[in-house]
C-alpha cells in the first residue's frame, strides 16, 4: 500500500498515513479537525536494465546496439530541435 500525504491549512501541518490505492478516506487533522488535503509526494522506485525501457524490449541485450540506438534517436531529436528553432527565429 502506498504513503500518501496529507496537509492541513488552517494549523499548516503535514501528516502520513498507509491507505489502499485509489482509497477515497477522508483524513481529518488531529490539531484542529478540519479535513486535509492530499499532496503531491516523492516517490523511491528500482528498475533495472538500461534507462529506457523500450530499448530493452526492441533491441534486446546487447549494450552496445542499444546505445547505438540511444545516440541515433538523439541525433534525430537535436536536428528536429534545431530546425524548429531556426524556423522560429526566421519566422
């Protein structure tokens, strides 16, 4: 079950609790009884493989065909980046 957060405004407090995903539950301030508001947190997660996942599936093990790929993507990326910037100064 996932922590979410929860902050008061009239007592200006931040509390945790452990609720299923997606629960609804109300969170009530200990402080002042006022309802609380979800906020938005951190969240800590491990993946493993190489940083972009769809390379892994697409291209399979080998590291070095995948970084080929990574490099080629970027170079596409910074050409498309340039010309719209070129385009946008002319323009």
């Amino acid at each position: 079950m996932p922590i979410y957060e929860f902050y008061c405004g009239n007592c200006n407090t931040i509390i945790e609790e452990i609720l299923p995903v997606g629960s609804k539950k109300k969170i009530k301030c200990k402080e002042c009884g006022k309802f609380r508001k979800i906020i938005m947190s951190s969240f800590l997660g491990i993946v493993k493989g190489s940083e972009n996942r769809s390379l892994d599936c697409t291209v399979g093990e080998s590291s070095e065909i995948r970084w080929k790929q990574i490099h080629k993507r970027k170079e596409i990326r910074d050409k498309v980046r340039k010309t719209i910037k070129e385009k946008k100064d002319a323009g």
